[in-house]
C-alpha cells in the first residue's frame, strides 16, 4: 500500500486542550480585570464567568444550530451579551469582546506540546504532504508549523468538521489522492476514527489515555498510546 497523504487532528492530538484552554481563559479572565471590572466583579472567578459564557453560548445554539462551528464568532458574541448585562453599551461591548478574543487566540497558540510532538511532524512532513483538520480554532500557520503542514482545513472557515466527510475531502482532492491512500491521525474515536473510516482512509488513533475501545462497529486501522510510536507504525503501514 503505497500512502500518499498523511492527515492531523490538532486538539488533544499535539497538546492538552483542557490546558491550553485554561491558561487561555485564565489569561484572558486578567485581562478583563483591567478593561471590564463590572463584569469580572460580577463573575468573580475565571469558572464561573466560563460557565455563564456557556450557559448563553448553549441557549444560542439550541436556537441555531448552524452556529456551532463558528466558535470565534460564538465567543465574541457570547461576552458581548455578558458585557451588555452588567451595564456596557452595545459599542463598549463589542470593543471589550474583540481585545478579549484577539487575547484568547494570541494564547490559544501557545499549547504545551505533547511529547515528541514536533519531533513526530518532522519526520513525517519529510515523507508525506501533511493536512490540519481541525474542529477548533487553533490554526497551525499561526502556531508556526507552517514547515510541516501543507494545509490547513478548519470546521470554522468550512462550515462543516469531523466526522463529515467535507473536511476530509477537502484533503483528498487537494491532493489528488484516494481515500485509501490517505491516513488520518486523531484522538478521537467518533470525530476522527469514525471520521476517517466512513470514507474508507486509514486512521490512527492516538489514545494518549490507554482507553479500551468501545465502538464495535469500526476500528481504527492503527493505535498508539506515544506519540513517538506514529512514524513505525506509519512504516509498518506502508509495507501492508
Ligand atoms: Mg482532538
């Protein structure tokens, strides 16, 4: 089997997203105590002005459930409407919202990497064309990996993520490569397993976690538990 193209999950796949999202929020939480005292005197804590963020965010998309991939456009949106309830005026709002999210992503793409992360994408990138396919808002010019990945694909600019096949396909035909030619590598079995699986690419899972898989109904091609185990097990791929 001769692989082609080799396709990357980013969030929790190169870096802790719970961490990163918490040094982001908390970095975030500091600034607003500069710029919007009434609303962190109104949340007193990075938690639970998260939790009212989320409470709004989730009534937003109950309503419209099209909105779910616009996360960035969520996220502004979401503090606006806080910012509006403890007093500021529509333009203070969107003001505070954007230095808020311009702060959010300036530390959203400053992840801790995994182990052996970096060290992994360049020895694949040597071999293989490699694609970002990302649900989140992380972007991988922006994290400076501009030298591995040839593309970047996100649920946000598509309108469309993981599982569906748009993302997906977007690589292949960039590429011109057949989905049995193409890898996908990501933690997660529905998103990215399943993902990948429903239009016939091998996939890799990374269960960072030593989980048991669960699904039945499909399996990844390929498991690892480190990600230094990828580029052997990518070799061993090939000779199938
Ligand atoms: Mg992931």
């Amino acid at each position: 089997m001769k692989l082609k193209l080799i396709c990357f999950d980013l969030d929790d796949t190169l870096w802790s997203t719970k961490q990163v999202m918490m040094d982001a929020e908390t970095g975030v939480y500091g600034l607003l105590q500069e710029i919007a005292p009434k609303l962190t005197e109104q949340y007193g804590d990075v938690m639970s002005l998260f939790q009212a963020r989320l409470g709004y965010w989730k009534a937003i998309l109950a309503e419209q459930p099209q909105m779910r991939h616009q996360i960035g456009t969520m996220r502004r949106r979401s503090l606006a409407h806080l910012l509006g309830q403890v007093g500021y005026s529509e333009t203070e709002a969107s003001a505070i919202s954007e230095k808020a999210f311009a702060e959010f992503m300036v530390l959203r793409h400053q992840p801790v990497y995994f182990d052996s992360a970096l060290a992994v994408l360049k020895t694949l990138s040597t071999e293989y064309p490699l694609v970002a396919i990302t649900n989140g808002n992380a972007c991988s010019t922006r994290l400076g990996l501009d030298n591995y990945f040839s593309r970047h694909i996100s649920a946000e600019a598509l309108g469309v993520g993981k599982p569906e096949a748009a993302p997906f396909e977007a690589a292949l035909d960039h590429f011109g490569v057949s989905p049995e030619q193409a890898l996908h590598i990501g933690d997660h079995p529905h998103d990215d397993i399943y993902g990948a699986y429903a239009i016939g690419m091998h996939s890799l899972w990374f269960n960072r976690k030593g989980e048991t898989w669960q699904e039945q109904d499909f399996r990844p091609t390929i498991e690892v538990t480190s990600l230094k185990q990828i580029p052997a097990a990518v070799q061993r791929l090939q000779r199938v």
